[in-house]
C-alpha cells in the first residue's frame, strides 16, 4: 500500500554512487551505479532544473505549465570536478553533487553562504499497484525557515509547521485548513537568513507538502507518480523568486479589459430577464458603479452549455444589447458536463468525433452533474480544445456576451467517491497519452485554455476575459479566477485575504473572492467589510447561493448601502492606479498583492503577518476582519505612511492601533507616491476622462511612481499606442520637485493633470513650469491643488 507519507522507510530506494558524467552544453548528466540518471538543466544563473529517473530512460519532456516565452540564458557557467563532488558554477549559484550518493547542495555564488541541501534527497517507492513510482523528495530546513507559497490554502501566510494534499478538488463550503481545494499550484517560496529561494515541482500527479510537519527539520515533497522534476529558483530577493516563478510558467497573455476590473454582481441565479433588468435597473437608479452581470446555470435549456432557456431568457441578442447600451457587460457561465442528448447538438457533435473521456476498458466516462448524466470533453486534446474553442462563436460573436466563467472544471461529478472521475479514465494529454491520475491536476486548466481560445477569436479586436475555479500552474497564462464556494462568515473574510494574497505570491495575481461568502448569508456588517477589502482585490465580485438570502449593495439598509456605494465608488477612482499594477504584472510578472514578507524580507516581524498587504506598489491595507470594530491593531513595514483618510504619518516598522469604523478601513499611502485617479464613473467608458487627478505624497527625499494608459482594450498598445508616464519626485525642505518623462504613443482624452499635494511642509509661494514661472492664481485652484497640462516635463513647487 502506497502511504501518504513521505518517509516511508520500507521499500525507499535511494540512488547510490556516481559512475558517469556528461555535459551537454548546459545540460549535466550524472548517473549512480544502481541506473538512477540525474538531469541538471541551467536554465539561468538563478534557475537550475533538477530531473531524475529510476530507469536511465527520460518520459517525454512535456509540462502544461512551463511556457515557451520563458527566459532563458546564463551569463557564466562552469563545472569542476573535486574528489567527492562536481561543483557546477553560475554567477548567482553554486550546486553541489556529491558523488557517493547524488545529494545536492546550493550555495549563493557571491558569499558562499548555504541556501538548500538535501536530506535523504532523491528517493522513491514503487507503485505496484498503478506502475511506475512514489517520487519524493526531501531536504533540510535551516535555521528560521519560513515557507509560503503554493495557491489558494486556506491557511496562514507561513507554511511552516504544515502538510498539504495538491489534488484540484470541488470543495463547497470549505473551512479554515479544509486541504485540498480548488487548485494545484506546487511551487513554495522559503526564506531564512535575509535569502529567498523557491521550488517548483513540476509533477500533476497526486502530491504532497510537507513543511517540517512530520519531522521538526525537514521539508519534503513527493508525488504519486510520474517524474522527480523540479525547478530551484534563487532570489536573494523573494520579489525575485515570484517574478521568475511567473516568468517559467508564463505572465497573462495580455492586459485585461479596463472594463474586466470594475465591479461584477452574480447570484445563482439572476432570472428570468425580468430579475436581471431589475438589479442593473437598481445598480443605475441608486448610483453604485457595475460594469458585469452574470448569468449562472439558470440561463442555459436543461443546462445545457451554449444553449438559451426560451422561456427565461427569449431574445438573449436583445437582452445582451440593452444590457450593454446601459453599460453592463454580460457574462455566461460554462460548465464541462455536456448532457447525454442525441438531441443536444453540442453533445452529438461531440459523440461523433469521440472527443469524449473515456474509461480505461472502452465505455465512456459518464457522470452526474447539473444537466444529469453527462460525458465530458478531453480538454488535453489539441483538436478537441480547438472544437470547444469554435462552440463560443454564437455566443461571443453574434449574441455579444463579453467573458465567460468555467465552473466545476475540477473537474466536479456529483455523488461518486471523490467526487471527480476514477483515476482509470484516459487522456490524451497532448500526446503524451495517460490515466486520469496524471491529468487530473490540469484539467480545468486546460478547459479554461480551450475557453480562452475561443474568446479571443471570437471577441477580437477586443480582449478576452475568461474565470476559472480549477487551476494547474501556469493557468493565470489564460484567464482569472476566483477561491470558490465559500461561506459567509468572519472567518472567511480572513481566509479570502489569505487566499488572495497567497496567490498572488504564486504567480497568479488576477482572483478574488465571492465577496460576502457564497453559503449562507452576511448580515450588513460583514457585507461592508467585505468590500472593503474586495475592492482591493483585482478580481472584483460579489456571489452568492441562491439558496439564501439578497447579496447585493442595497440589500442590508441605507447604512451599509452608502458604505458599500462609497468603497465601491474609491475601486473606480483608482482604476487608472490598478491598471498600472496589472500593466507591471503582465510585463514583468511583479505580483499585484504583496504580503508584507514579499514586501520586506529583512524585518522579521512581516514573516508570520497575514491581514496587511501591499496593493500595488503605494498602498497599504489592512482589512477589519472581526464584528462590532471601530478599529483595529495593524503593522506598518518600513518607510512612512500617509493615513489615507486624514493625512496622518505613520512611521513603519510598529504595530500601532488605527481608528476604523464602519464607514472607513485602515488605507495608507507610502510618502512620496503619485496616486493616479480617474472621476466616479457608473461604469468604465460611462464618461470622457477630462482630467486625471494626482494625489501627490510629499516626501523628503526622492521616489518614483508610474501611469499606464491606453485605450482600455484592444490590441494597439502592442503597437506602441499606450502613454506610460515616469513621475520622479524630490522632497526638499522648501521645495518639491516632480518630473516627468513619457514613453508611447496613445494620446489620452484628458489635457490636464488635477495635484492635490499631501503633507506639504510650506506655504507654496513660487511656481515654476518648465523653467517659466506661473502666476500662482493661474495654477491653485483651492489650498495645496494645482491644475497644469498634461505634457509638463518639469514642475518646481517652492516656498
């Protein structure tokens, strides 16, 4: 029997001396006299690939989550040979191999200090029962070790101390520590002694995690099969590791839609068309900015993907247009049970070119789910992910739904043990044919690919914007997503916190939550903190059950629907400030949320912090995630803060009470940021951006800040048609100085820049414009606001 454990000494075999070496160009080959063959890949100087085989012979070097657009290069490789080990030389890393057991050990390359080494190492276990091995892995943890890292755990922030299960699993109305859920992302970031590194183990099978849980100095991994392949990525800086994480298996393919960050509303389920007329009507008349609806399983006929209930929803093409003349976009949910019908053309499509899964004797994978009994596309097929991909034209091209969200993509059948298919199941996985055991992990991800496909042809020239629930690393290459079904209670609003920033820390930053808990219902209070902290989310949504009660901003009273109105109204004034983010994060993979550990590494007192995060690059938030609060303890990391509200300067470093009732949260903004801020609109492209407000952060000393814009969709900032604005600001005691230099070619609406100047230490008595000095009554509109074009370069504020 095959325990879930991954020091299980009976029946571990171990490699054991090395006979031979090889080099290939940046590929080491070393082989033990038992047939185990080691695979060293330099990748980069920071990024070695670790490959082993208990057989001399490779598998098919093939991963769903390693991206070709990957970068890849070294600047200095070099491998010696000494008398018990090959030392291997990048200029960020030195791995150690010894030769009488293939152990290795990595060291930082400038101060030879060490990083990782394993323990056992390599070892494994035969499966007899399925073929192949338990591959595993184990390594000592150091001095301080911290983990983090590895998707949406509904757990703390620090790993340490803890075991997880990867297998994507449809988890309804999970709890705190409930393990596995919704998505499979094994990569972890550790970090001890001011250093960071992290581990990539690119394996779908079954595995598991275990941080110094079963034996107080040692993490491991192991999977239930398939190959012992994993990446070693170096920092120092943890930053570093995120970026290059999400550099291997792939940044978004592209900026989402401004549009795609605005507000969303979804229930299961918004119908007929009479409901969902009614709350875009309320969204209008009370003035609360909405840019989705969604429509969930109810829309379909029998549900009956990428069909319309004629008695619900008679004229969808009509509906969709007035929705949209209205400025809500429409989005659809797709599921991928396709109901046994001869009748359903979808499903006899489908039948008649046998992309269905299959079971392993033959018969074809049959189900429940919604529509009842069900088959189910192989998404790991290229040719029937090119079939899915087609399915979408009526409904994108024609109808003009803007996104579509893939739900129970885990993918979910309803009472069966395990609730998923059997492992038997067969898979194409993109001709690497396997069971069910091996593509389970990626599944949904290669079902929201198929999505995406069929969204960007479909809704070309504008941008794509797929949800998914299940998710494989690598699968924030396609779409968004969400953490699932939870419940409306205090405690998940922390575990959404957690989830979010978790996430973001690995690789995938565009996911929310279902704001106010999806089981169960919220009373007004926790509704209102909810969207304080959703709206600092970059996937912005509100869902709920319809087994419950209303969830919308006006259904808890006037009290919390001004509170609600009035955050939801700050995530519209900062869109242009959000989408610089996400223009950072497709470019260069910088996570949109920052725990403060990813933040501040060298303060240890960010190591085990959960509630506050970074949100973008000048933001601090720290949500109040307990009832009957008028406040709450926060810390602050280095640098100083300006309380959002009132102006008020913190100096990090310091836990310190911050005043917070029900109408407010605890936001600051870092000294020396320049906040982009558009006006409240009702939805985006609702109004012509006249003017862009800068909130301005005085700041003794210099700090740089950034804006980027462009046409809110479409392709053409590809084409160079976007304005990137470098803002570069120097605090002096008399004097404030911003500069700025713009790159692109994208000509905004607006003519003008809004300054409103915070914390200003002098009464402005002299401005100079591009070395011309302004008549201050021409610039200052009311105290410390000044109002000058756009197209300044330099810009003197002196007393």
């Amino acid at each position: 029997m095959i325990l879930n454990t991954e020091l299980e000494y009976k029946g571990n075999l171990f490699p054991s001396k090395i006979i031979n070496y090889e080099k290939n160009i940046n590929v080491l080959s070393f082989t033990a006299d038992n047939g185990v063959v080691m695979q060293i890949t330099v990748r980069r100087d920071s990024i070695l690939r670790f490959r082993y085989t208990t057989t001399g012979i490779f598998e098919n070097d093939f991963s769903y989550a390693i991206t070709k657009y990957a970068s890849r290069g070294y600047n200095h490789l070099e491998v010696e040979e000494e008398t018990d080990a090959y030392i291997i030389t990048t200029s960020k890393l030195i791995c150690k191999v010894a030769k009488v057991d293939m152990r290795i050990s990595l060291y930082d390359a400038i101060d030879n200090t060490l990083i990782c080494e394993d323990e056992l190492g390599f070892h494994w276990e035969e499966n007899y029962a399925n073929g192949g091995n338990v591959v595993k892995m184990s390594k000592t943890a150091q001095a301080g070790e911290c983990y983090y890292g590895l998707g949406d755990k509904p757990v703390d922030n620090n790993l340490k101390g803890k075991r997880f299960e990867n297998w994507v699993t449809d988890s309804y109305a999970y709890g705190r520590d409930t393990d596995p859920i919704y998505k499979s992302i094994p990569f972890y970031t550790a970090l001890h002694n001011k250093k960071s590194y992290g581990i990539f183990f690119d394996n779908s099978f079954r595995s598991y995690f275990d941080f110094c849980h079963e034996r107080r100095n040692i993490t491991s991994f192991w999977a239930h099969g398939g190959e012992m392949n994993y990446y070693f990525i170096y920092g120092p800086e943890m930053s570093e590791v995120v970026t290059n994480y999400t550099d291997l298996t792939g940044k978004p393919h592209e900026m989402p839609a401004l549009w795609a960050l605005g507000y969303h509303q979804c229930k299961w389920s918004y119908y007929p068309e009479s409901k969902v007329k009614e709350i875009t009507s309320k969204f209008r008349a009370l003035e609360i900015p909405c840019d989705a609806i969604y429509l969930d399983i109810d829309y379909m006929e029998g549900f009956r993907c990428f069909t319309w209930s004629k008695e619900y929803f008679p004229d969808p093409k009509r509906m969709v247009k007035e929705l949209a003349d209205d400025g809500f976009k429409t989005i659809v949910i797709i599921d991928p049970g396709i109901k046994i019908d001869m009748d359903y053309s979808v499903f006899k499509e489908g039948l008649d070119n046998d992309y269905f899964c299959k079971r392993a004797d033959g018969p074809y994978m049959k189900g429940k789910v919604w529509p009842g009994e069900c088959y189910f596309p192989d998404f790991t097929n290229p040719e029937v992910r090119d079939w899915w991909s087609d399915l979408f034209q009526e409904l994108i091209e024609d109808i003009g739904v803007k996104g579509v969200w893939n739900d129970m993509n885990e993918p979910a059948v309803m009472d069966v043990p395990g609730k998923s298919f059997p492992d038997d199941v067969r898979h194409n996985y993109d001709g690497n044919y396997c069971s069910h055991r091996k593509a389970h992990n990626v599944y949904g991800m290669q079902m929201a690919r198929a999505t995406y496909q069929g969204l960007k042809k479909f809704s070309y020239p504008k941008r794509p914007f797929v949800i998914t629930r299940a998710a494989y690393s690598g699968t924030q290459r396609y779409t968004s997503s969400w953490t699932g079904d939870n419940i409306a209670t205090w405690d998940h609003l922390n575990i959404a916190n957690l989830q979010a920033q978790r996430m973001a820390m690995s690789g995938f930053s565009f996911v929310g939550s279902d704001i106010g808990g999806f089981a169960e219902q919220p009373n007004g209070e926790l509704y209102a903190r909810w969207i304080q902290l959703g709206i600092f989310h970059p996937f912005c949504r509100t869902h709920s059950s319809g087994d419950h009660g209303d969830q919308e901003p006006w259904a808890f009273g006037d009290t919390i629907t001004n509170v609600v109105k009035k955050f939801i109204e700050l995530r519209y004034q900062l869109l242009p400030y959000l989408y610089t983010a996400f223009w950072r994060h497709v470019s260069d993979g910088i996570p949109i949320l920052k725990s403060l550990v990813l933040y501040d590494q060298e303060d240890t007192q960010t190591h085990y912090r959960n509630d506050e995060f970074i949100f973008g690059e000048k933001i601090l938030v720290c949500p109040v995630n307990a009832p009957n609060q008028k406040g709450r303890r926060m810390y602050f990391p280095y640098g100083r803060w300006y309380n959002l509200w009132t102006d008020e300067i913190v100096t990090g470093g310091q836990e310190m009470w911050v005043d917070a009732d029900l109408d407010s949260m605890p936001i600051f903004v870092s000294e020396g940021a320049i906040i982009p801020k558009y006006p409240i609109q009702q939805y985006v492209g609702e109004k012509t951006i006249e003017e862009l407000t800068l909130d301005v952060y005085y700041k003794l000393g210099k700090e740089a800040s950034q804006v980027f814009e462009d046409a809110g969709d479409g392709y053409d900032y590809i084409k160079g048609r976007y304005s990137l604005r470098d803002f570069k600001l120097t605090g002096k005691e008399d004097e404030l100085i911003i500069q700025q230099f713009k790159t692109g070619k994208y000509i905004t609406t607006y003519k003008t820049f809004k300054l409103n100047l915070h914390g200003l230490p002098f009464k402005i008595k002299k401005i100079e414009v591009d070395n011309v000095e302004i008549p201050i009554k021409n610039l200052i509109s009311t105290s410390n606001t000044l109002v000058l074009d756009k197209e300044f370069t330099e810009l003197h504020i002196m007393a």
